[in-house]
C-alpha cells in the first residue's frame, strides 16, 4: 500500500498522523514497516521536541505519549534517541520523563546493560523524595536487580518514608495497577539469588521478619 510512496510523501503522511485526535490511525504502523527511515525522522523529531517541554506545561498528551503507549513497532524507531536522551538525563517534565522511561522498558530485550546501567545512576543520584525514585527503581529491579537492591540497603534503611518508596515500587511492579510501567518478560529480581536478597530486605524495612513456612 504504502511502498510506492517517496519519502517527502511518507513525512507529509506521518506529520499527519501523529496530529491525529485520540492517537495513531490504525493504518500507520503499515506505512512505518514500508518507510522506516522517513516515519522515524518525524517521530525522533516530536521526541526531541517534547523532550524540551517545561516541568510546569499543562498539556503534554503528545506524540511521545502515544509511542510509549503503543510500545511496538512504532515506538521501536525512536528507542535509540529516547537512550541517548535518558543518556543525558531525565526530562524536565515528568509526564515526559514517566512516558520515556515507559518507552524504553516496552521495547528493551534482556540482558540490557545501557538501560541497566542509566536506572542504577538515577537511584544512586536521584533524591529519595522525588517522583521519579520509585520508577527508576522498579526498572533497575527488573533490569539488573543486584545494584537495585545494593541500592536500598544503601540509602532506604534510614530514611523517614522508606515505607512510601517501597510501596510505591512494589506498586509498579504490579502491572495492573499502573498499566503506563510495563513489566519486563522474565525480570532479574525473579532470580533465585537475588529474591534471597530482596524479601528479607524488603521485611526488615517494614521492620518484621519473613515467614519461614
């Protein structure tokens, strides 16, 4: 349908489609699969743009919140720009940054050391308070566990609110209660070595002892 189409047509048609009410026209994953190249310049070109949008912006329901709900081939095409801005650092905005971190986890493939590595930084650096802690942290659970756990027994054991984070974080890690952080296929806290780890962590700070029934 879509293959005899230049490449001038293929950004028109997807500068279109991405200004589309209520998202993504059923048809647009079927011109992404026959112009890549073309739809993906257009698509990294709204990432980067929103990636700009200030904390306090009203209105931020936009192109990058589609991907990431859509989580598949489209979403696919900007994964290396959304890592190499989470490279960087977060965004501003933390609908923006909520929809980032959301993208890259749909579309990882374990083992993924890059992301890994980026979601250990954040939960080393990130203020224990701020809202996107307990994300980044149940992405470091699911995509390298050991440093996630080194992590809370780091800095949680003696924090005020340490019940608040790991509520939250466990919260996240539900999948149906917060749809928008998907979970990763076979997570690395499933471990056997690490939940040896994880669960007696995880009772001592809500300061009982685990069950050894």
């Amino acid at each position: 349908m879509f293959g005899s189409i230049s490449d001038d047509d293929a950004r028109l048609i997807t500068r279109s489609a991405v200004n589309e009410m209520n998202g993504f026209p059923d048809w647009f994953p079927g011109l992404a699969a026959a112009k890549p190249g073309p739809v993906a310049d257009v698509l990294k070109a709204c990432v980067l743009g929103e990636w700009q949008y200030p904390a306090d912006r009203q209105h931020v329901h936009d192109v990058l919140a589609d991907l990431a709900w859509e989580g598949q081939v489209l979403a696919r095409l900007v994964h290396s720009t959304v890592m190499d801005g989470l490279r960087v650092g977060d965004p501003a905005h933390p609908a923006i940054c909520e929809a980032a971190i959301t993208l890259v986890v749909k579309t990882t493939t374990l083992p993924d050391p890059d992301l890994g590595k980026i979601a250990a930084t954040r939960c080393r650096d990130l203020p224990l308070d701020s809202s996107a802690f307990p994300m980044w942290l149940a992405v470091c659970l699911q995509v390298d566990a050991g440093p996630a756990i080194t992590i809370l027994e780091e800095r949680l054991l003696d924090f005020p609110k340490t019940d608040d984070i790991v509520l939250h974080t466990c919260e996240l890690l539900e999948g149906d209660v917060r749809p928008r952080l998907p979970l990763v296929g076979n997570p690395d806290y499933f471990r056997p070595s690490v939940l040896a780890r994880l669960i007696p962590l995880v009772y001592r700070v809500k300061g009982q002892e685990p069950s050894r029934s």
